[in-house]
C-alpha cells in the first residue's frame, strides 16, 4: 500500500468518527470537517492534511469538543507518519 493509499484509509476512519460524533459547537464545526476529509479522501495532499491537523484547526477543534480528543491525536500521529510529515 502506498502512502496516499495508506493516509486515504486513516482519513476514512476519521471521517467515520466525525460523522459519528456531536455537532460541535464554537471552534469545531462538523460539516465543515466533512467537507474537508471528503476532498482530502478524494485528492489527499499532504500540505492539505497537515492544514488539517494542525492544532486549533477545525477537526482538532472538534475532536475536542466532541470527546476524541485523544483519539484524534492518534489518527493525526499515523497520518503524518504515513506522509513523512511528522
């Protein structure tokens, strides 16, 4: 599996906890998380990613608000581990 291949997978498996999860409220807004990862999972890049993950950045915002935090912070870590950006 390739890299992009590898990140598409773990982008997936955040996009299914967002849809699982709360609305958000202030700083994480979930729609737009889903919009993001559907075009990251559509066309990953990983300049585009790490805008994702980085901290204060809509998903992180979310991920907090919603309770996953910590979870989040393990997906982030293998996605940047699988594109070299970590």
């Amino acid at each position: 599996m390739d890299d992009f291949a590898l990140a598409a997978d773990i982008l997936l498996e955040l996009r299914d906890r967002v849809a699982a999860g709360g609305e958000g409220s202030l700083y994480g807004d979930k729609n737009e998380a889903l919009r993001d990862l559907d075009r990251l999972i559509r066309s990953p890049s990983a300049g585009a990613i790490q805008g994702l993950l980085a901290p204060t950045a809509n998903l992180q915002e979310l991920s907090m608000e919603c309770g996953w935090g910590a979870e989040f912070n393990i997906l982030a870590a293998r996605l940047e581990k699988a594109l070299g950006i970590a």
